[in-house]
C-alpha cells in the first residue's frame, strides 16, 4: 500500500490567491498552501479507498486461494476503485503559477508571457486603490525585462519646460506614455508601496553616450507625507546622485515649496517637479536644453554624470521587483 502511494501521481491544485500587505505581496505563499491542502485531501480520499478495498478483498477471498492471488486481486480491486475515484473527483481548474490574471507591474505581464516592450493594463494592488486599472509602459528589453517605467525624457518637440507643472499635474501625472511622460505621484506611490521595488536610472547624453544608476531600494510615501522619498543602495556606472541630496525629501513643485531650503524655492530656481533637499544633485525633470548650456542646474542634470552644466538628452526612471529573476 506505501509503494502504491508513492508511486501514484497526485494532481496538484493550484488556486491563485493574493493577501497583500504595504511593500510584500504573498501570492505565492497562498498558492503552496492551497495546493498542500488539496494534496493532503487527495491522500486522504486515496488511503480511505485502499482501506475500503482491502476490505472487500478480504471478505470475498477463500481459504484456498494462496498468498500470491490474494494480493494480486487486493491490488486489482484498488486500481479498481482508484480509477472510478479519479473519474469522478470533482475538476479544478488549474492555474499556472504564471498566469497572471490581473498583473499588478510590468514584471508580472513578463510572466504571463508578453515579452514585446509597449504599454499594458495593470491592476495596482495597493491598500488604497482598490484593484484600480492603470496603463503602463513595460520595457521587456532592458536587463531581462518586467521594467514598469515612471518617467521618459526625450526630444519628442515638446516646449523645454514641459515638465515645469504645478502639484496637482505631477500628482495625477501627464503626457503620453510612448513618449515624455510623467506616471503620477499617486500612480508611483500605489504602485511602490504593493511589493519591495528596486529603481533605475536610463540616462543618455546627447552624443549618444549611455549609463544607468540601479537603486536597490525605492518607494515614496502618500500625499500627506508629500510623496516623501526613500532611495538607497546604489550599483551602476552613472555615479550615485540620489541618495545624499534626494533621498527622505519631500516632493516639490513650482506652486507647493516642500524642500529644506532655507532661502528659496528649488523648484522655481531650477525649474521643474522633484525630491529638493537643498537643492539637487539630479535634476531630471528639469528644462530640456539638449546639451551644454551657460544657466546652473535648470536642465535635465545628474551631477555625477556631465554634471550641472549640460542637460542630459534622454531619461528614464523605471522600477522592478528587487526578488525579480532573470529567465
């Protein structure tokens, strides 16, 4: 009877099952309980079977039937009762551990298998949204993929101070997401604050010249903490020009002065919506002057990467999971 339950292939059912806390989804560990449970009730429905069939066996054997038949006929009576048993057991539709019915980022339309950079539905998981859909752009290119991409910058014949807007534009967001864009304060805060994150930085200069900064740890607070950031653990080849001026401060905009300067606005002064200390180290929502220019720091800058005069030609800020794993 133990080798036969060895041997025997149980069917695993698998129910897709989301409990969701701030900052850690833990849908997988819903699926492996689940999936135990029913293994477990399959298991026990098989051993009840074997029982019931052993029995039956011994009622309907006679004294002259010898060791070697006995058996025999205990297993065949078994297999008997197990394949009615299997004919009959209820069907669950099973579910792919990755197929992802309603992905919460770009990493899990990753593994629901579309693998084409573009823009995407979303469903934000987070405590405060409510299950709300959200179109996003999904890099599948960069680094293995599963990027959801938060802002672009480029030459798409836009004004220069395009992204110089008030709060109520960079809380809901703006532009279009296949081109310059910003995703929204709510939009980064929901979706930051469902799962640990990890951000990078795509930067190019203007003769052509690529790096990136990849921020090991990143999510902002809500709007009544004035979508306050937290950025840590830098890697890359950009320099880090994040984390010493920008990292825990406030957001700011030309009509909402939240920075730690004493004496002026930094968002007025270098024009444009971002995490101000006193002022920045990074600036890449600022004007887009597409090169060297003679004004400080208003242009798309990153200090540590051509420095606060010459504004940087294309951005993007774009988060993934930090458990995520290359395929």
């Amino acid at each position: 009877m133990l080798t036969l339950v060895k041997e025997f292939p149980f069917p695993d059912f698998e129910i897709s099952v989301y409990k969701l806390l701030p900052f850690y989804n833990l849908a997988s560990r819903g699926k492996e309980k689940h999936t135990f449970r029913f293994r477990m009730i399959y298991i026990f429905a098989l051993s009840l079977i074997l029982s019931l069939s052993f029995s039956q066996v011994r009622g309907n054997v006679t004294s002259t039937c010898d060791q070697s038949n006995g058996s025999m006929s205990y297993l065949d009576v078994a297999m008997d009762m197990i394949t009615k048993f299997k004919n009959n057991f209820p069907v669950c539709p099973t579910i792919s551990q990755d197929t992802i019915l309603k992905p919460a980022d770009c990493e899990e339309v990753l593994r629901s298998g579309q693998t084409k950079s573009g823009v995407y539905t979303v469903w934000l998981r987070s405590r405060v949204t409510e299950d709300r859909q959200l179109k996003v752009f999904c890099d599948m290119d960069t680094d293995g993929g599963g990027w959801t991409v938060l802002q672009r910058r480029d030459n798409f014949n836009r004004p220069n101070d395009y992204f110089y807007k008030d709060w109520a534009s960079y809380k809901k967001g703006f532009g279009d997401n296949e081109k310059d864009f910003w995703l929204g304060n709510d939009n980064i805060f929901a979706l930051t604050n469902q799962r640990l994150y990890s951000i990078r930085f795509d930067l190019k200069a203007v003769d052509g010249e690529r790096r990136y900064a990849l921020y090991d740890t990143f999510w902002i607070d809500d709007e009544d903490h004035k979508y306050t950031s937290h950025i840590s653990d830098y890697s890359g080849n950009t320099g880090d020009s994040m984390m010493k001026k920008h990292n825990n401060q406030k957001f700011s905009t030309k009509d909402q002065d939240n920075d730690s300067h004493q004496t002026e606005s930094c968002s007025q002064h270098y024009k444009g919506g971002w995490w101000y200390g006193s002022c920045h180290d990074a600036n890449l929502n600022g004007l887009y002057l597409n090169g060297t220019h003679k004004t400080f720091a208003d242009g798309i800058n990153w200090d540590t990467f051509r420095g606060k005069y010459e504004s940087l030609a294309m951005t993007e800020m774009k988060i993934r999971p930090k458990n995520f794993r290359k395929r």
